[in-house]
C-alpha cells in the first residue's frame, strides 16, 4: 500500500501541472531523448527568457493533470521521454524557440501541444512558429494604425506648400 504522505505529494504534482494546463496561453510537448547536458541546458536558458517553464514529466502525472484540466486527446503525445513548455503570456514564443531548437538538434523533437485550450499536432505549432513574434505583430499593427495619420500629414503639406507656391508667384 502507497505511503499516505508519497500519494499527497503526487496529488500535490498533479494539481499544479493541471493548473499549468489550465493558466497556459500555450503548451508545447516535446520528446527530448538524446540531447547532452549542454544542449538541455542551452534550451532551458532560451525558453526561461522567455518567460516560458520547461518541466520534464513522468507521463503518468502529465495524463492525470491532463485529464483534470480536460485535455485528454493529449494523452497521444504523452508517450516516451516528456519535456513541456508552458507559457502564460506569448502563444508564439514556445513553439518557435522550440521548433527552431529541433532545427538545429534533431534530438529534441516537438510532438504536438495545446494552444489556446486546444488540443494541436506538430503541423499546428510548426505553423504557429513562423509567425512573426508577439513584438513584430505590434510593429505591424502600429504601422497599419500610422499610415492614414502620415498619409493625411503629407496630404496637408502638399496643400500647404502648393498654396505658398501659388501666393508668390
């Protein structure tokens, strides 16, 4: 029979992962098995700069959090060593830093994820990652929202200039 404090400290590890599952903009499930040490470590450093956490899972406890939080057509990804990235704020972030991580290490391996309360394949967050970033989508915006303003301010020194133009001669 389990010990009663060993079978609370596991309830205690589902409930926060189910949370994880639940508070995630986006979830990014990935197969790590043959990465070094360095490499781990490298893309640990990349994705906590981010901002996202990268915790590595018994897949039991994942199926479980999974479950709670009613995500269990993840349960096809949670085969084999699991890492997951999970990530509060940026739905992009996770999957680009770890799709292009496999780019360069073909050990890491990005099976599939959750976007958005979603259940998504590789091919989904392949596509999410190229993307342009949170910042580059706000660029974009802000330029579309100034070229009517710069538009009209060049229309309005033309007129002026035309007018000034027509008074001396």
């Amino acid at each position: 029979m389990a010990n009663a404090k060993i079978l609370a400290e596991k309830e205690q590890a589902v409930a926060e992962v189910t949370e994880k599952f639940k508070a995630s903009a986006s979830t990014i499930i990935a197969d790590y098995r043959g990465l070094n040490v360095a490499q781990v470590t490298q893309l640990r450093k990349s994705l906590r700069e981010a901002g996202i956490e990268f915790v590595v899972l018994k897949n039991s406890l994942a199926r479980r959090a999974s479950a709670n939080a009613e995500l269990s057509a993840l349960d096809e990804y949670l085969t084999g060593p699991t890492a997951i990235a999970f990530s509060k704020d940026d739905l992009v972030a996770p999957a680009k830093i770890l799709t292009e991580f496999a780019k360069k290490n073909d050990k890491l391996s990005v099976k599939g994820g959750v976007v958005e309360g979603r259940v998504v394949g590789y091919d989904q967050i392949k596509a999410l990652a190229e993307l342009p970033s949170r910042d580059g989508l706000l660029s974009m915006l802000l330029s579309v929202l100034q070229a009517p303003v710069r538009n009209f301010a060049l229309a309005v020194k033309a007129v002026a200039e035309k007018k000034e133009a027509e008074g001396q001669a």
